[in-house]
C-alpha cells in the first residue's frame, strides 16, 4: 500500500464513522405524532412538537368596528396571554390594505402561524400565496375568503348563511308571515353580509306576503346603522313593518333613528338582528329589539388550539364550525348575566 492508498483507506474510515454517528444521533420520529405523509415532509424540530409557548403567531384583525368584534379580540388576546403564546396583533381599521401589509410583515418576521379575519371575500389570492411560499399556515378565523382551498389551512367560524335563515325564520315568526322590511346590510362585500343576505333571501320566500322594500349597507357600526334608518324613515316612514339588521350594533343605532323619528322600536317596526352582544339582550329586555341570532366571537381557544395542531402537522378539519343559538325577548333577562360578551 503506497502512501495514496493509506490516506484513502483514513478518509473512508474517517467518512463511515461519521456516517454510523449521524444515524445514532437523529430523533426518531413519534409514530403517533402525525399522519404518515406529514411525516416525510416535517423537519426535525416539528416532529419534536411544539408546545403553546414555542408559538408566535401573526393575526391580521379587521378593525373595532362592533361589540362583536370589541368581543372577538379580547378572546384572542387573552387566550394568547393564558397560553404563554406569543402574539403579533394587527388592527386595520377596516382596511383591506392594512390587512394585507400585516400579513406581509409576519411573512417577513417568520411567524409559525398566520391568522386572519378577511374584511370582504375577495383580493387575497396574491397574500395567501406568499404565506403559503414562505411555509406558514393560515388560518381564516371568523370571515371566509374567496381563495382556492389549498391557500388556507381552516377556516374557523359561524355558518352566516344559516344565521341569515335563522333570521329570516324568526322574522316570518315575529311578522306572521306579512309585513314590509328594510334591511341594514354589513360591510360591502364581506363574507357576513353577502351571507346573511341571501340566507334571509331563503328563508322568506315562502311567505309571499314578506317584501324587503329597501336594502343598505350600515358597515356593520352604530353611527352608520342610525344615518340609514334615519333614511329609511325618511323615504318610508310608517310603511315600514320590520326591520332586519345584519348585526346589533346597526340595529341599536337604527333604535335611536326610530325613537327621533317618534316611532316605537320592538312595536311599531319589529326587529331581528345578529350577534347576541349584552346590548342586542339589554333592548329585548327593554321591548325595542325582537329577536337576536347569536354568532360567537368567543373564538380565542379553539383558534390556538388550531394553530398548535397545524404546526405540529396534525390535520385539522377543513372548517370549524361554532355553536350559536338564537334568543328572544322572554329568555333575555335570565340570560343577560350569563353572557360572556
Ligand atoms: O364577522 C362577524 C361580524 O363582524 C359580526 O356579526 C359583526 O358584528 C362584526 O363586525
């Protein structure tokens, strides 16, 4: 053996032992931590599982635009500060762009998780591609987007077309079946409104006798839910028979346009509203409002609970549906101090 030959003989050696070393050295993966196909692709640290306080999540929220929402991101905030996660928060006040530069910077900051709350269906696809590039999990939570399935990881939220029926049931109820209505839509183009329009649509049209007769959007706030009932009045005044209002905020502020205008809300003109915030079951108790069907912000837990499980590669169902019921006033009273929001 020349001295060539002696050096490659070393180098080999030196080769497999480093090879036997790295084999020993490498985790096992936990045969019952994921499905067999998430497995291949998860790198190491995954497979360890990670636990609430390794997790820094992103969330994109909408704005403060209602009680709901008031309701909504107190539930993520405080689940993330019970949990140890840690939490980015963005509020966009109700814009789009915001929403989309706060995704961005948590692609930039590398979060492990993205959740948002879209503020209107369409205008994601780009965004949701970049998260999706850059190996992050997003979470809709709340409101849908209208993106193709594999650019989401779940959608956790209400089903806004049954609370649309729920109301448009309710209403017939209240009206016996015969009345003209004004309708206070949400926010142009979201999910929650486009959803609950047509939901009530469905749900009417076995009673002939139920004509909406005007439609608008109120954003979803007080102020604008009483400048177009204050409106409604205006063109309608006491032809109006009911009043269905996508959320209860427009709804509390639509109370005051009937009040100033010397007509009785619950009475005069009936109303059926969505949410079943302590202000929607305060007017029942009063007499003003006739119905709330309830759509939960309570959302915090299960949206963590979500987030671990996408991280760690479980699977997660598709969507996540919450548990709502609807109310009226006989119920409200007891009910009010058991309301969380
Ligand atoms: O997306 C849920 C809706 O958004 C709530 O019904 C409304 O109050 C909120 O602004």
């Amino acid at each position: 053996m020349n001295v060539r030959s002696v050096l490659y003989a070393i180098l080999i050696g030196a080769l497999m032992l480093s090879l036997v070393g790295c084999t020993t050295v490498a985790p096992a993966a936990p045969a019952a931590e994921a499905p067999a196909g998430d497995q291949a692709a998860a790198p190491a640290a995954e497979m360890a599982g990670k636990t609430f306080e390794d997790l820094v999540v992103g969330y994109a929220q909408i704005g403060a635009e209602s009680e709901w929402r008031t309701a909504n991101t107190q539930s993520i905030k405080a689940e993330a500060e019970r949990l140890g996660v840690e939490l980015k928060f963005s509020d966009a006040q109700q814009k789009q762009e915001n929403q989309i530069k706060a995704i961005r910077s948590f692609i930039a900051q590398q979060v492990d998780v993205i959740g948002v709350s879209p503020v209107v269906e369409t205008g994601w696809e780009t965004v949701f591609q970049e998260a999706k590039d850059a190996g992050i999990p997003l979470i809709l939570v709340d409101r849908r987007a209208a993106v193709p399935e594999e650019l989401y990881v779940t959608y956790l939220g209400s089903d806004f077309v049954e609370e649309g029926r729920r109301a448009g049931q309710a209403m017939a109820d209240i009206l016996g079946g015969e009345g003209k209505i004004v309708e206070l839509v949400g926010t142009v183009g979201s999910a929650p409104a486009n959803d609950r329009y047509s939901g009530f649509r469905e749900a009417i049209t076995e009673y002939p006798g139920m004509e909406i007769i005007a439609s608008q959007s109120g954003d979803f706030t007080r102020a604008k839910g009483k400048e177009v009932m204050e409106a409604f009045l205006k063109s309608y005044g006491d032809e109006i028979d009911a009043l269905y209002a996508h959320n209860d905020d427009m709804a509390i502020g639509a109370i005051q346009a009937i009040e100033e205008y010397g007509l009785k809300p619950g009475e005069d003109i009936k109303i059926v509203s969505v949410d079943a915030v302590r202000g929607a079951f305060e007017a029942m108790i009063e007499g003003k409002l006739n119905c709330t069907v309830e759509c939960n912000p309570l959302l915090g837990p299960q949206f963590f609970d979500l987030a671990l499980k996408v991280v760690n590669g479980e699977e997660v169902a598709k969507w996540v549906p919450s548990e709502e019921g609807v109310y009226f006033p006989e119920q409200a009273a007891e009910l009010l101090p058991t309301r969380q929001y």
